[in-house]
C-alpha cells in the first residue's frame, strides 16, 4: 500500500523511535519494534522510512510479508526475507552458524540437506538467530516482516523466539500488525508486558495532518487546500492515510478538484461517489455476512453512521439471534463496533462503508428503508427526545417527506436554542428554513425564521441573517399574522444591533410598529419596545440615555404583565447599564433580578448575558476580571461568538491599562482579524479604541493614530466607545509627550463628545485623570472634587486613583499633610495594578507634594523615571529627572537604552542622549525648543549638535536635520 505523499505526515514521535531503535542496533542493542494500527492507518508507510533510514546508515535490510492469497506456505514472511542474502552482494560468512546451517534448510533451499524436518522450532529459531548476527555484525540489520497478522503459526513461533533473544545483538526486528483478533497481536501484547518488545501504535491522522497530508499531495502549501475539499476528505476518511489518499485521488479524477492558475479549487460537489475499488472491496467484505447480512447493514446504513439496535431490529424483522450473530460478524470483520457508552448502539467504522452500502440501493429502495426507520423511531420513542427528534428528522428527509422534516428539523432547532447550543441551533434550524421554503406552511416557516434570525446574531452570521431578511415581505403577503411578521422584524431589528447597524435596526423597528398599527398588541409591542431601547442606546443623540431607559421600563412593565420572562430579562440587562451611572447598587440588584428570572424559566442565553454584564460590573468597580472570565466561558460553552468577541475585547483593554503591552497587541490583532471577517462593528470599534490605547499607553503617537483613524472607519463617530479613544487613548499620549495642555484640551473634547452623546462607558477620563489635571491647575477646588469622587463613576477602580489624588493636592493645600499623605498612599494602593497611571499620578503630584511637605515626592519621582525610562518613554522620564533637580535630589544616570539607536549611528558613536537631540531636529526646532523637551540648557544642545555633525560627517545643522528626517 504505498503513498504519494513524499514525506511522512503526523508520525513524528513514531519516526524518533524508530531512529533510536535502529541506533541501538548499530550499537549492538538490537530488539523488536511491532508497528499495529487499523488497515490503511499507514503501517507500511512507517516502515518503508524505517527501510530508508537503515540504508542510510549502512545497515542490511532484509524484508519479508505474510500474505493470505492462495495456499498458507509455512515460513513464507521469514524464507523472502532470509533469501535476499543470497540474491548477489556480498556473501554471507556461515561459518559462525556450524550445526544450525543445515536446520536453516527449512528457509533457505540452498541449504536443505533433507534432514533438518525433526528440529524444533526452538532450534530453529536459534539458527535464524545466528544468520541474522553473522549477517549483520559489522553494520547492524533491519528484519522488515510485514502484515504479521496473516502469518502462519511456525513463522510466529520463529519470530516469538527472536522476541526474547535479540537484547545484545546487531538486529533489530521490525513488524506490522493489524489492529484485529489474530494471534500476531497477542504476540506483540505479550512482548510488551515483558518488556521485551515495543509496541508502537499508530493513530488516526488529526484534522491539520489531514490538511497537511493533502497539500504535500497537491504540492502546496496547507493554508491552501481548499475547505471544501479538506471537509470532505476529514469526514469521510475518519483520519486514516490511505483513504485520505484514495478519496482525493478519486476527487482529482472525476474533476471535482482541479488545478488552475492561481491553485487548487473545488468544482461542484466534492462529495462525489465512493471510489470504485474502495466500493467493490468494501461490499466484498459484507457479502461474506451472507444476503440477510448485507440487508441488514443497509438498513443500518440508511440510519446513519450510528444506528440502534432497537430501530434495525423493528424495521428490518431480523430476531434477536440473527441480529446479534450478524453483528458479531460485523465487528470481527471491522465493520462495525459498539458506540460506547451507548448499549444499544453501534458504528460504522468508517463513513465510507456508510456510502459503499448506500451505493447498492435504488433510490425508491433508500426511501422506503428511511420512511421505516423514522416510522420505527417514532413508535419506540413517540417523545422523540434527545438526539431522536433530529435523527427521524433526518430520515423524514431522505424519505421526501420535507414538510415533516422541515417540521421536526424546526423543533431540534428550538430545543436546542432552548439549550443554549447555539451552533447546533443555526445548522438544524437553517435545515428546517431550506425544507419548509419549498412548502406553503408560512407559519412554520415564521416560526422557524423568529428562532434562527437570533441565533444567526449570535453566531456572528450576520450575511446569512440580512439574506433572510428579503423574504419578510413575501411572507407578510402570504397571509402571516401582524404579531407574528412584526416579531420577524423585530429579530432583524436585534441582528442589526449586534452587529451595530443601527440605521438598520431602526428602520426594521419602523416596519414593527407599521405592521402593529396605532393600537398594538400590548405583549407584542414589548418585545419592539425591548429592541428599541437597545438600538437608542446606541444610536448618536442628545437623549439616547433617556430615550432607551424610558423603553426599556415600558417593556420590563409589559413583560411582568404578560409572563414574558425573555423580555424582562432584556429590559433589566438595559436598565441596570444605564443606572450603573447613579447608583451601582441598583444596577446589581436589576443583573440579579435579571439572572435569577434567566435561571428560573431555562434560559441560557439571557443567563449568560446577565453573567457577562455583572463580570463588567466588577471589572469596572475593582478591576476584577473573574467574573467575565467565567462570563466567556460560558459563551464558549454556548457559542455565542458575540459575546466571546465582545469580552476578549474588554480583557484587551484591561490588559493595556495593567502594562501588559505584549499580550495586549497579540490579542487585539488575533481578535480584529475575526470580528472584522464577522463585520461585528461594535467589537471591532472597541478592539480599535483598545489598539490605540495601547500605543497611547507607550507615548507612540503616530501607531495611536493609526489605530483611531480605522476606528472612524467603523462608524465610531457618536458612538458609545468614542469618549474613550479621547480619554484612554489622546489623552495618555499628550501626557506621555509631557503635554499637560493638550491632554486637558483633549479632556474638553471628552466633555463636548458625551454633551451631544451620553456614554454608559465612565473611563473616558472626565470623572477620573481630567479631574486631577483640572486640581493641579487650580481649575477646580474642594467642591468639584467632592463632587466627582460621591459618584458612581468618580469610584470605579481605574478613576479612583486620580479622584484620590486629586484628594491629596487639595489636602496638601489646605494644610492637611498626614490626611494628604493617607490618600496618596490609598491612590498608590488603588493604581496598584496600573503601572502606566500609577507612575503617571506620581510624576504629576510629585511637585506638588514636596511644596507642600506631603508624601515622598523625591522617591515618586525616582521610580517614575526609572519606570518610563524603562519603558522608552523619554519625555516623561526626563521631565522626572529635571524635577528631581528641581527638589535638590541627585539624579542617576542611565547608560542603557543604546538599542534604541539605529545601528549606523550606533557605530559611529552617537550616545543615548545625542540620539534624543537628534530625533528632535527632524522637527527641525530650535535649541531652547529642543531643550525645553529635553529639560537640558540650551548650550548643552548646542554641545550635542556640534558633536552630531562631526560624527556622522554632514557639513552643517541643516544636512543634520535633513539626515534625521530620513531616519
């Protein structure tokens, strides 16, 4: 069985014992290697590189098979093998073998002398022993026997003799065995618990080394196999390498995969029929369970790959007897096996036996086996619980009834959602759409869609969800009710807000209330209400905040009136976002109300969103990620790719703002390359604000540029995530360039944007490190600080630390030394785990406090400095050290930070603080502006420059400013 695969693919440790075996060999540490696995697992294949990796190192192969066709021949595997020795090269010195010679009669006919019939196996064994060390006592030998399974007895008694005597010897003994009842494995077993063997088994091929497997095939790279094909091929293969190999050689040949210009492609249906001698081999090893075998099967086929044992037995007649004698024979000749833990169940082994039966009935035939097997499904499990409902679903299908299995099809959708398994839920609902749009059953039809649409959001398949949307109005003129077409609009009113198409949601929120009149159905009008409040939430304008909570307590009100507990969830989930603003408490008290009613009706998916928005609650209190940790879990669990993306994008932020840049940006880019495929803009604007944060966050201002310009891209003008890119993101950044009057004229901006557009996100600054910069300009006093710090937002972790220092300054002012000293130290104990503000705060109070003889001003500064220089933040670090001379206090100099210089300044001896200047000039300021920066004299400048020009060679500060523009 060879393959075309010119390497070996997935068999790596396999291939690092094989190599350490022949070695010890070599080294006259022989032993036996057994090679087991299922047919066509690629045995061979491992033992041809065995071959190969012997004959490289100059060893002696000698290679037998055992073979079934024809006559059993005693010894067949061991005299091919032994008889290579004679067939040319170098002749073998037997000299050593003395009374054994003759005994080797029996394998080699050159030898038989005719009086070798009486020894024992023993002794012969013990003579193939010796030829094989006379053979090989130089160089080492590889004894190659394959298909071990269908050896004779005599050659297994030899080969279990050489088991237990080849330690200390220059031979090893490599075997392949099938994975199936035979003696050659017992064999191998027992070895094994001896210690006198090794047993390597191979292992179905995974997913990737399928793919991996087929581009070696297909000579390119794996990232290029097409999905199609590779789906297919996963399937049908169940991972074994050989039929890997045949299903896409057959996929190649009937022109369902070709090649073209720019690569492989898929034309058609890459599920084509079963290779013809696959088929034939397949059917052949079914025929030998004779005509009530073969029947029986097919009928197990028409099932599916696993089938019941109660539902064959009634639609098929077969006793219990026939049943069970039949299926014995199946597993003994690996067709079958038991679906454990499942007694009642069983397996195909492959899904290509599954089609190799299918291909023998006629398609009435296949149809009337389907419509039994569902009709006996059905009687014997009339609840149709559990996997029951999708199976007879399933085979209502193949039996052409799609009215009845768009039904059923519809109903393990629901169950489903009801379950929170959102995937299962798109495939099995998506499946009852397709049915029933070939149907007149509207109704059904509605209902299938008022499921799916959701389910779609969730998933983030919002293409396949607005496609959906274009057969509203069809439906709406086939007679559906107006609460059930206004629902309808309503789902696509909630996929349009997740994925923040908020023209879109609104528009599909107008045609609700179009459908419902001027006097709608109270429950009905609910759930629109519901929708509403979350789309005005989102929408830019002046009253959003208003406008979406006035909604929501009319839908939570209706809800609790007409027992809608879905809706009610929603409307607290809403309720508790926009009170979190006033009062922190009520908030919680409204998520409890909300989990509790999600815990107490079943529903998984209103659970898992009031989970998510307590887990941000904490975040946002005390910077505790747990919540939303075991929040993402569950969406996970669920499937909920929305809300998976929505939280890794809060982790993101959580992880700029704790310094911990490097997993900060691998995270963002990771999660943007999926939530921009998804166009899950809300995601993806705040992944964006994140990304720009972080380059905030490292004073890098033209990659925070960057990143806020895609953010516009993403509708991010009036939206909720906008005063962040302001107050996380433009303001850091002016701080980190030490411009303190930029970064509270971009505070100001915060203060406009949130005017005309009221945000529940509370860190854009303005109840935090805008507060603090207004005390240390003297903009605001006692007042205004007391003001911030009694709101919600003025106590969440991230804003507490400047609250509590802008605290400290007035205190200082005010006279209150060890009051202000106490609330710097709880500031410091606050921005604990932000090491970015925590060192920021310090640089900025630090002047302050030594006026006025509070806190440790020399010592904030010292680990700010070391902080910022640290993390290759010049200005800040240097505007620390010009104020520690300010204090009076030494200041240490650094001689790191060389890496930054390009290497061909570096080689020509610029220092860490010429290359400062000489950023600097590409701006081309002048020496006071470049000192001012740089908190030097301008004279040192002056000093710097001179030396710039001399050791890069240019003949005048404009060719200096010239060359460092270019760098």
């Amino acid at each position: 069985m060879r393959s075309h695969t010119p390497y070996v693919v997935g068999r790596d440790p396999q291939l690092r014992d094989l190599e350490e075996a022949l070695s010890d060999a070599r080294d006259r540490r022989g032993g036996v290697v057994f090679l087991t696995g299922e047919a066509g697992i690629g045995k061979s294949r491992l033992a041809a590189e065995a071959v190969g990796m012997a004959f490289e190192s100059g060893m002696r192969v000698l290679r037998g098979r055992s073979s079934t066709t024809g006559p059993t021949v005693p010894f067949r595997p061991l005299t091919e093998a032994l008889m290579s020795l004679f067939r040319g090269g170098e002749p073998v010195d037997d000299s050593a073998l003395g009374p054994y010679r003759p005994v080797l009669g029996r394998l080699v006919p050159d030898w038989n002398t005719g009086d070798h019939e009486s020894s024992s196996m023993v002794i012969l064994g013990e003579a193939v022993l010796r030829l094989l060390i006379a053979a090989g006592k130089d160089r080492g030998q590889l004894l190659l026997l394959e298909d071990l399974h269908d050896a004779d007895p005599e050659t297994l008694a030899v080969v279990e003799y050489l088991v237990d005597n080849l330690e200390y010897t220059p031979v090893l003994l490599l075997a392949t065995i099938r994975t199936e009842f035979c003696d050659a494995l017992d064999l191998a077993s027992s070895a094994r618990r001896r210690g006198t063997g090794t047993v390597l088994e191979l292992p179905a091929l995974s997913r990737s080394q399928v793919r991996d497997m087929v581009a070696a095939q297909l000579g390119t790279e794996p990232d290029r196999v097409p999905a199609a094909a590779l789906e297919r091929l996963w399937d049908d293969s169940a991972g074994s390498p050989f039929l890997v190999e045949e299903l896409l050689q057959s996929m190649i040949g009937a022109g369902a995969l070709v090649r073209g210009g720019d690569g492989w492609r898929v034309v058609g249906d890459p599920r084509g029929d079963v290779p013809t001698a696959l088929a034939r081999g397949i059917l052949r090893r079914i025929d030998r369970l004779g005509p009530q075998g073969l029947t029986l099967l097919s009928a197990a086929a028409v099932v599916g790959r696993r089938f019941p044992l109660t539902v064959l037995q009634r639609m098929t007649g077969v006793d219990d007897r026939g049943l069970l004698g039949h299926l014995h024979a199946g597993v003994a000749a690996q067709l079958v096996v038991p679906d454990e833990p499942s007694p009642d169940w069983y397996a195909f082994r492959h899904p290509l036996t599954v089609e190799a039966l299918l291909t023998q009935l006629t398609p009435d035939r296949r149809a009337e086996l389907a419509r039994r097997a569902a009709d006996a499904a059905s009687e014997l499990h009339p609840e149709l619980a559990g996997q029951w409902c999708p199976l007879v679903a399933e085979l209502r299908s193949q039996a052409g009834d799609r009215a009845e299995a768009g039904r059923l099809f519809a109903e393990a959708g629901r169950r489903a959602l009801a379950d929170g398994a959102i995937g299962s839920a798109v495939t099995l609902l998506d499946r009852a759409e397709r049915l029933l749009s070939d149907t007149r059953d509207t109704l059904r039809r509605a209902e299938v869609l008022e499921c799916l649409l959701p389910a779609l959001a969730e998933a983030g398949d919002f293409a396949r969800a607005f496609d959906l949307a274009d057969q509203l109005h069809a439906l709406g003129g086939a007679g559906l009710s107006a609460p059930r077409l206004a629902a309808l609009h309503t789902r696509l009113a909630k996929v349009a807000h997740t994925a923040g198409r908020w023209a879109d949601g609104n528009r599909q929120i107008a045609q609700a209330r179009a459908v419902l009149g001027p006097a709608p159905d109270e429950a009905a009008a609910a759930s629109v209400d519901v929708a509403a409040a979350y789309l005005a939430l989102d929408t830019p304008g002046t009253d959003r905040t208003h406008q979406a909570e006035k909604l929501a307590r009319s839908a939570v009100e209706a809800a609790q009136r007409h027992g809608l507990p879905t809706v009610a969830c929603q409307g607290w989930e809403l309720l508790a976002t926009v009170a979190r603003e006033r009062d922190p408490t009520e908030s919680q008290a409204m998520l409890e109300r909300a989990l509790t009613t999600a815990e107490r009706h079943g529903l998984p998916l209103r659970r898992m969103y009031a989970l998510t928005r307590i887990g941000g609650n904490a975040w946002l209190s005390d910077g505790d990620t747990a919540g939303l940790t075991a929040a993402r879990d569950e969406a996970l669990r669920l499937g909920s790719a929305t809300i998976v993306y929505t939280i890794d994008g809060i982790l993101i932020l959580d992880s700029v703002l704790r310094g911990e840049f490097g997993a900060a940006r691998d995270a963002a880019e990771e999660c943007l390359a999926v939530v921009r495929r998804l166009r899950l803009a809300p995601a993806v604007r705040y992944v964006l604000m994140a990304k720009g944060a972080l380059a905030a966050h490292r004073g890098e201002r033209a990659a925070m540029e960057e990143a806020l310009a895609a953010f516009a891209e993403w509708d991010g003008a009036g939206s909720q995530e906008e005063p962040l890119t302001v107050g996380l993101a433009r303001t850091f950044c002016a701080l980190l360039e030490e411009d303190g009057e930029l970064a509270r004229r971009e505070l100001r901006a915060v203060r406009e944007l949130e005017r005309d557009n009221p945000s529940t996100y509370y860190l854009s600054g303005r109840s935090g490190v805008g507060l603090l910069l207004d005390v240390l300009a003297g903009d605001v006093g006692r007042p205004g600080q007391e003001e911030a710090a009694a709101t919600a937002p003025g106590r969440l972790r991230w804003n507490r630390q400047f609250v509590l220092l802008a605290d400290a300054v007035l205190l200082g002012r005010e006279g209150r030394t060890e009051e202000a000293s106490a609330a710097a130290a709880e500031a410091l104990r606050a921005a604990e785990p932000y090491p970015t503000a925590l060192h920021l705060g310090m640089r900025l109070v630090a002047e302050a406090a030594h006026e006025n003889g509070w806190g440790e001003p020399v010592a904030w500064l010292r680990r700010a400095e070391h902080h910022f220089h640290q993390n290759g933040v010049p200005a800040v670090a240097n505007a620390c050290r010009a104020a520690l001379r300010r204090l009076g206090a030494p200041v240490h100099q650094h001689r790191s930070g060389t890496s930054r210089i390009p290497e061909e300044l570096r080689a020509l001896g610029v220092t860490v603080r010429e290359y400062e200047v000489f950023v600097l000039l590409a701006e081309r300021l002048g020496n006071k502006d470049i000192a001012d920066h740089l908190y030097i004299s301008p004279r040192t400048v002056e000093k710097h420059i001179a030396s710039l020009i001399a050791k890069t060679g240019r003949s005048n500060r404009a060719a200096l400013c010239a060359l460092s523009a270019s760098l």
